[in-house]
C-alpha cells in the first residue's frame, strides 16, 4: 500500500484544488475547532476522518438538547464516567455553557488528561490501578451511585446509555454526505459506547444511502459476545466494555471485527509508518481492519473513523514500534458463529443480528486467556 497518489483517486473523491488563500473561520469556542475532522485519505477507497477528540460531538450535542429541554439548567453540575476523551470533551462542552463537570475516571486516564480537566474546572475521582477493565469499569460505576445519592441535585450524564449521546453525530453525516460522493459506504470504527458508529450511520442510513457498518471490538468484551476471553496487553479502553452498554445498537451492524492488543498496535504504527498519521490505538485497530476490508471490496468507499490522537499511547505503544508486527502480514480469521471466535483477529459476518445471543450455536463458553 501507497501514502503517495499521483492521479485523481476513484469514487469521485478529489484532493483539494489549489487555489487562492482563504481566510479560516473564527470559531466562538473551541469545541467548534476540535469537532470537525480531518479527512485524509489513505488509498483510492479509504478516508480516515482523523480527530483530535471525536466525543465532541456527542458531548455537545448531548449537553445543548438536555438543555433545550429543560433537563438541565446553567450552574447545575453534570458527572459522568469516562476512561479519557469523553471527559475532556464533557468538561469542554460544560466550559462553553457555564456546567459544573464531575468526571469519576478510569485508571488509564494518565496524568496530562487529568490536569486538563482540572485546570477546565472539572473535578476528578480517579480509580486506583485494577488488574482488568471489568473492575475498573464496575468500580467506576459504583462511584457514580455513592456521588449521586450524596448530590441529588448532579445530572448523570450516562454516555453508555442515554440515546442523547446520538443527537450529535447528525452533523457529523452531514459533513460526510457532503465531503464524499454519494457512492455506496462503509465505515469502520470501534463500537465503544455504539453511540458515534451508531449515530452517524443511523443518520446516514436516514438520507437513503447504502452504508454497510463494520465495527470492532477487543477480546474480553461482553459488547459483542467476547467476554470469555482475557487479553493481558489490551488497554482498549474505548473499545469495549465488560458491562452491557445500551446505547449499542446490534441491529446497525453488518460486520464484527475481534482483534487483540498486538493488532492494534500494528495498524496505529502501520498507520504512522506509510500515512505519518499519529492516532490511537482504536483508530489503529480500524485502519487495520479497513485495509482488509478495501482490498476485498475496492469498489467501495470506506470511512475509518479516528477517534482521537496517539498521545496517550506514547508510552506503551509507540514507544514499542520495533516490536510491530506488519500489519500488511496479518489476515483475519472468518467465523460463522460466535462459537467459533478466536484470537488474535477474527471476522463475523453479523448480519444486523440484534444481540450476541442470536450469533452462538451453544449457550456455554469457557475462559480462554489471549497468548501475547
């Protein structure tokens, strides 16, 4: 695969004319300069939408309709649970419409993230290392409760499971309906909360066009049926999850990707290496997953979607490129049911099948543990 493109790419996607300056907008805030992505494209038929924070989009969009409803008031204080870029877009968006923030943060929120939401005027309740993501999670939950049984009064913003967190990623499909050609799309991103893949294809889909939804997902996430399985490396926060999210909608999805730490890692240092794109290991695990997904199907568009910036990465990721594997070597394996699921990277056809149940032959698995 190619960075370099001499001749106009296919699918009626065009680099940008050269041409006279044009002054750049002046935003109000900075929200608005964070949320617009970056649109890149890494061969004829994938557009990576590079963001510096992609939750912008459903924090700002959450926060303006709660309080266009009346749900929340100017002053109240808004808590919420986060492993990084929904808490800084969170404690953004309450710094644009005078809200206190509370975030209760994952264990992998490191130290540059928390003193930008302190210095935001965000309070923080950080957990304490766990030996795995499920404890962290429930940990982190439990906190939530004991803060809002003290404070009746904090709105409980819960971003895995109010369907408000949709509301942004509308204008998030407008930028791409009118960025791209309006030929047939896939987008490939990591599920996560389900709200940015869920949000922007379900608006897509509402326009009439033809989008298949792809998503990924670590080992050990109950998400998609995985939980089964323990990846020692992974530090995915954003990717999975050890409890049921609601704002996963399983129907939206045609294809499933699994993928472990290792080959996540190859697709961010891939990325870096051919595209001189530094993104997060999330975005990594899509870029992988859509250079696979392109070559079997090079007549369509792909949109990866990159949710945030390698920075929190540097240590444990790229400061480790020599033991990349090359991701252009690694291959999924295809599954027809969950039963079948196996490290490091599988592949399910998904079907909009509408929970993990409706994918498994049998109705008992037993642990399995991801070898590094």
């Amino acid at each position: 695969m190619s960075s370099h493109h001499e001749n106009d790419p296919p699918l009626g996607i065009r680099s940008p004319e050269r041409g006279p300056e044009t002054a750049a907008p002046v935003h109000e805030h900075i929200t608005d300069a964070l949320k617009t992505p970056d649109l890149i494209r890494l061969d004829g038929n994938v557009v990576l939408a590079r963001f510096e924070t992609m939750k912008v989009y459903a924090a700002l969009g959450a926060v303006r309709t709660l309080l266009h409803r009346g749900r929340i008031l100017p002053g109240q204080t808004l808590i919420d649970s986060s492993s990084g870029i929904y808490a800084l877009a969170l404690a953004m968006a309450c710094h644009r419409y005078g809200l206190r923030c509370h975030i209760v943060a994952s264990s992998a929120v490191d130290s540059v993230m928390r003193a930008q939401l302190e210095v935001l005027g965000a309070t923080v309740d950080q957990m304490p290392p766990s030996q795995n993501l499920q404890l962290d999670q429930e940990r982190r939950v439990r906190r939530v409760r004991e803060l809002l049984a003290d404070r009746p009064d904090f709105h409980w913003m819960r971003q895995y499971h109010d369907p408000v967190h949709y509301v942004g990623y509308r204008e998030l499909a407008e930028l791409v309906t009118g960025a791209l050609p309006d030929a047939p799309l896939t987008v490939v991103g990591a599920v996560g909360t389900g709200a940015s893949t869920g949000g922007l294809v379900q608006a897509l889909r509402e326009t009439g066009r033809a989008v298949r939804l792809v998503g990924v997902q670590p080992f050990g996430s109950v998400t998609f049926g995985s939980e089964h399985f323990s990846d020692p490396e992974a530090i995915i926060a954003g990717i999975g999850s050890s409890i049921p999210f609601e704002n996963v909608r399983h129907e939206l999805y045609d294809t499933v990707h699994w993928l472990d730490f290792r080959h996540a890692m190859a697709g961010a240092i891939g990325l870096l290496q051919e595209h001189a794109t530094f993104a997060g290991l999330s975005t990594g695990a899509a870029h992988l997953v859509s250079s696979w997904e392109a070559a079997r199907d090079p007549e369509r568009l792909h949109l990866v979607l990159g949710a945030d910036t390698g920075h929190r990465y540097a240590e444990r990721v790229f400061a480790r490129h020599t033991e990349a594997q090359d991701m252009r070597t690694l291959r999924p394996r295809p599954i027809g049911t969950l039963d079948e699921l196996r490290p490091p990277w599988s592949v399910m056809e998904w079907a909009r099948r509408p929970d993990p149940a409706s994918a498994r032959c049998t109705n008992s698995v037993e642990p399995v543990e991801v070898t590094p």
